[in-house]
C-alpha cells in the first residue's frame, strides 16, 4: 500500500484560517447582557408563538423552555464559544430547521468551508462510498480530486465520522440528519451554525487511480455574501409567507459561487439566483422533460410560475421529470403556484394553524391577514384546541390565472434535503396525483410550517419582543402545515413525504450526472 501525506497548493483563495477568524470572535466577547436578552426572547418566542412545541416535547422528548431558564442562570461562567453553543444547541434539539438561532456578528456573514463537497453512493453489494464530487482547483494535489474516495477522517472511519457529524445536526428524522450531516461535513454557515470544533481534518482516501494516501485540509473562513448575497436574509416583503430553511438556502448559494462553473453562476433572465434549470433528455429512443427547481426563494409567485409555465410548455409530450433535490424551500405561494401549473385540474393547497397561545392570539388580533384564525385561538380557552383551525396561504388557482398547464405525464424526484416549501410542494404533487414520486431517501426533510424572523414578529408584538444585540436573530415556526385531500390533517413537520419508489445513488448518479436516477425516473413515467 502506497501511502503518502501532501497538503493542498495553497489556501483556498479569499478566506482567512479559522484560527485567526476565532482570534477575532474572541477579542470582542458579546457582554453578559446581551446573552440575557437572547435568552429571554427565546424562551418567549418557543413557548408562546412556537407552534411545533407540543409535538416537539412528545417525539423528541425535549423541553426547551426549562433548558432556557436553566441556560439563563448558568449564563456567566461560559466562554462566547459555549454560550452560542448551548443557545443553538437548544434549538437544534427540536429537530426543527425553521426555528433556529441566528448567530450575531462577526459569525452572521460568514462561511466555514473546507472547499470540497462529498457525495455518498451505494454499491450493488449495499456497501456504502464517499467520493469528492466538487473541489475547488486551488485544492487539487496529489490524487485529491474530484473521484477520489474517502477512507477515514481524523482517523475514524467515514462512514462514522458522517454519523457522529449527522447526530449534530437538527433533521426531523434519520434520513435528513444523515444527508445533513454530509453536506455539513465540508461546509458549515456560521450564521446557524457554531464554527467547527478542529482548525484542519487529516484525511485518508483513494485515488481515482487506486493509490492510497493521506493528506490535511484547513478549515478556511470565507464572507458568505461573497457568493450568497442575502441569502440569509430573504426578501422581506415575502418574510409573512416563507416556508425555508435558510442555513441550507445559503449553504446551496456559496456551494453554487464556489464549484458551479463561471456561465452556470450567471442566473438567466429573471430567474433570481439560480433557481431553476431545465434541458430535454433523450433516454431509450425517446424525448423527455427535465426541471431542476433548486430552490422556491424568489420575488413573486407568478412571475415565478410564469416561468415554470414556460418551460413546462415546451416539454415533450412524453413526460416531464420535476426535481427538487437539496431545495431548501422557500416563498410557498411560489412553490404551490408551480405545482398548480404541472396540473390540469385545480390542485388542494395545504392548510396552515397557529398555537392556541396567549402570544399567538395577540399577533392574530394586531395583524390584519390573521383575523380568519382569530376566532378559533379564542374558542380554544373552551375547547382545549392545541391548534386553530387550519386554512391555505394562497390560491393557487387565481395566481395562476391565463397561464398554460402541462398535460403529460409527471414524475417528482425528491431527497431528504427536500424542505419547508418543497416538502409542501411535494405533498401537493402526492395529494394532488399529478404522478408517482421517486426518492433517493424514504422521506422529504419533513419541515412543515410558515417561519418568520424575530424582526418581523416585532413589528406586531413590540410589548412582547425587545431588540437583540449585535444582529442576532430567531427564526421561528409559526403556523404548521397540515396536508390535503387522502392526507387531510396529516402534519408535514417530522413526517415529510413518503416516496413511492426508492432510488439508492449509484456512483454513474455521483459522477456522471444522475444517469441511473433518470432511467429509473423515465421508467416510472413508462
């Protein structure tokens, strides 16, 4: 066995080691009372407007509220390492992407990459593989590319080392933490997510030629918005009807800046940030469609559905393959617009509800678009209801008004990084009918629910919330979905959506751009 020990050529351009980016963190320490003030509007925004809360203290058997008064006493003796560790690790406990804690600056902007990705497949025997699948070319040294496979990371195996890294991670389910956990394992946003606890990973791989060696690779810091732009942020006009996971919708923007080619990084014409792609395949002597919806964080729902329409009327007759692998979700009237323009027949949105809460009453009684589920909080004091009642977000039918619909045959291939607006986008493909769904993991990342940010919930309940310091903020789930038509009432939070047929990635899927997972979609539409 050969076995030799190189480091990449050079620093991954524009970033600094993660070394000195902590030097900095700490030489400016947030004071005692702004950890006071993040942990007092936390507990007041999980235990009065957070709507999962009593699913979460049943199928995760955690109590945020008691950590968070525990947390609160046991403030002072913590370094600001492991004050924004406990405080995230809080939130990371309910299992729940959509209600995080934001780090302040100088995290909040920033970026902890390794500048390689790493893709996971599975063989015919059912043994499992780690490829890099995208490196930066700075990185590239001794056999270290793109093919080359992982053996063991820090001296643990890799298999492992991804399954104590997914055990960190906030997934709903097992699928979602372990894809979460590989995407993680290269690349962290420091505005979600606390800096990685090694400042280089000693890694042992093989070849593309077979030769086994070893090499380090430091962990860099890069600006975030270099590649993500506000990503963090969405559009603020759209804040009220956004279902994302927005750690992932920047981790998929930096991911696009750093390894996409240059023509790729340019978004054609009205299609903010990449959005979306499409092509034509030509599999087993026929034509079908492909789209690629990468995410749903866009301006507008029917600009946004005008586009899809487009590309939906040009696709073969054939059929029409929709994937919304990795897509983070997003603004959900765009995401159920879409889904109204794949169908012929007007398709069943899902439905939304708030907590019963004396919080939740208030924000429904300052805020206009939230008098229909008034009524119900209020009848709650006798009925004992945890939940209001349940209604749609938008009209997908109006918003859709005059645009073409595509006839053919559909199939919807989804992953466990599927979340929030594509979860929702997906039970509405599976309630509607539209086609069968073919998934590279049993289920959807199961994020079920409209977020909004401790900024806007301030805006309508400035007595409740006060400021935070130093640009921290909350996300927060504030109205649940629940599923429509066969599924009516069926919660999306932790469920996700089961898929019809299971694909497992191949490595011609890892390095040859999907070709197994496509003839398996074209058969379904077969």
């Amino acid at each position: 066995m050969s076995r030799a020990v190189g480091q990449p050529a050079r620093a991954l351009p524009d970033s600094v080691g993660l070394a000195e980016f902590l030097r900095r963190v700490e030489a400016d320490p947030l004071p005692l009372a702004g950890r006071y003030q993040l942990v007092t509007a936390a507990r007041v925004l999980l235990d009065e407007l957070y709507v999962h809360l009593p699913l979460k203290r049943a199928m995760h058997a955690t109590d945020p509220v008691q950590r968070l008064r525990l947390l609160e006493r046991r403030l002072a003796p913590l370094s600001e390492l492991q004050f924004h560790a406990e405080l995230a690790d809080v939130f990371r406990a309910l299992r729940d992407l959509h209600t995080v804690y934001q780090l302040p600056a100088p995290y909040r902007g920033h970026v902890a990459t390794l500048g390689f990705l790493v893709e996971r497949y599975t063989d015919a025997e059912g043994a499992a593989h780690h490829i890099v699948s995208k490196i930066d070319r700075s990185l590239v040294h001794a056999g270290f590319d793109v093919g080359a496979e992982l053996e063991s990371w820090n001296g643990v195996p890799i298999e492992r080392a991804v399954e104590r890294n997914a055990a960190a991670q906030a997934g709903s389910h097992l699928d979602a933490r372990l894809a979460r956990g590989l995407e993680s394992l290269t690349l962290r946003p420091l505005r979600t997510t606390p800096p990685p606890d090694e400042l280089e990973v000693l890694l042992a791989y093989r070849t593309r030629g077979g030769r086994r060696r070893e090499t380090r690779v430091p962990w860099r810091v890069c600006a975030a918005e270099r590649y993500a732009g506000r990503a963090q942020d969405p559009v603020p006009t759209l804040g009220t009807s956004l279902g994302i996971d927005v750690g992932s919708e920047t981790a998929r923007q930096v991911k696009r800046g750093l390894f996409a080619p240059p023509r790729a990084r340019r978004s054609p014409p009205r299609s903010p940030r990449g959005v979306l792609a499409h092509r034509t395949l030509r599999l087993g002597g026929r034509s079908y469609g492909y789209l690629r919806l990468f995410s749903f964080n866009v301006p507008g729902a029917r600009s946004f559905a005008e586009q899809v329409a487009q590309i939906a009327a040009r696709a073969p007759a054939a059929g029409l393959i929709v994937d919304v692998r990795g897509n983070p979700g997003g603004h959900v009237p765009a995401a159920e617009s879409a889904l109204q323009v794949l169908s012929e027949r007007p398709v069943a949105p899902v439905s939304f509800s708030l907590s019963t809460t004396r919080g939740a009453l208030t924000l429904a009684r300052a805020h206009a678009d939230f008098r229909t589920w008034t009524s119900s909080i209020r009848a709650a004091v006798e009925t004992g209801e945890v939940y209001s009642q349940g209604f749609p977000l938008t009209d997908p039918q109006a918003l859709t008004t005059g645009l073409p619909r595509y006839a053919g045959p559909k199939v919807l291939i989804t992953d466990a990084l599927s979340y929030s607006a594509a979860d929702i986008f997906a039970a509405g493909f599976q309630d509607n009918a539209l086609g069968p769904v073919l998934g590279t993991a049993r289920r959807t990342g199961a994020g079920g629910a409209n977020v909004w940010t401790h900024e806007l919930l301030r805006v309508w309940l400035p007595e409740l919330l006060g400021d935070l310091p130093r640009g921290a903020g909350f996300r927060v789930a504030l109205r649940r979905a629940t599923r429509a038509r066969g599924n009516v009432d069926v919660p999306l939070e932790d469920l996700g959506v089961q898929a019809d047929a299971l694909h497992d990635l191949t490595r011609r899927d890892v390095t040859e751009q999907n070709q197994d997972l496509l003839a398996a979609a074209v058969a379904l539409l077969d």
